[in-house]
C-alpha cells in the first residue's frame, strides 16, 4: 500500500536478491554490533571496500563507503560507525579525495547531503 518508499521495496529487493546467511559461531551469546547505520531510508549503503592504493598509500587502514539516494528525494542522513575513524572525505569513484577537505566528524556521525538518485564515495581512514 502507498508509495514505493513508503512499501519499503527498495530493502525488500536487497532482502530478496541478498538474503543474509547463517553462519555457525560458538555457543556464547553475542552483543548485537552493526559496523554501519544510516539514519535516513532514502539512503542505500551499497558498498563497504578496503581503500586501494596509491590512494590509500600511506594510510594502509582506510575503507571505502558508497551511499546513493534510492527514492529520488533531497535528504541529509547521518551516516554513523562503530570503526575506529580519525579522519573522512569524499572521494570520487577511483577514491581520489575530493571537495573542501575533512569531513566534520560529529557525535551523530558523519552528515552527508544528497540530492535525487546522487551517489556518494566516502573514504574513511581508520586510526589503528
């Protein structure tokens, strides 16, 4: 019922096409732990590599995060990391930095502003 946002299809075909899988561990009970969440569900993280060099050269410690707004909206969703992050920026898609610098690494996370359908790369650089 209602729109294709407010149905949720965008999560139910990533649940269709990518069903999470069982995997036996120990007996002992488990915290819950995500490494990632986004607040918004207009926002899809797609993808979570490690960064490649020469990009990631002298910081053998970074990932690459791609987000895209599914729901051809204007949204900013904070993007939020239980990794250890010293320091985030945009990059294009060969991971080259991009823009004005550092992202603010605030409590809530990092803040990302997106336009209809926009996909954004960000480099997040671990400290070890």
């Amino acid at each position: 019922a209602g729109s294709f946002q407010e149905a949720g299809v965008i999560q139910q075909g990533y649940n269709l096409n990518f069903p999470l899988h069982v995997v036996p561990a120990s007996c002992a009970p488990c915290p819950a732990w995500s490494a990632f969440s986004v607040s918004s569900p207009a926002v899809v993280l797609e993808t979570v590599k490690q960064a490649v060099p020469p990009q990631a050269e002298d910081r053998a410690e970074a990932v690459v995060v791609r987000l895209y707004e599914a729901h051809g909206s204007t949204v900013t969703a904070w993007l939020q990391t239980s990794l250890p992050v010293q320091e985030a920026m945009l990059c294009d898609l060969l991971e080259r930095p991009v823009g004005r610098g550092p992202l603010p690494l605030e409590k809530q996370g990092l803040r990302l502003s997106f336009t209809p359908f926009r996909v954004l790369s960000v480099l997040l650089v671990l400290s070890c």
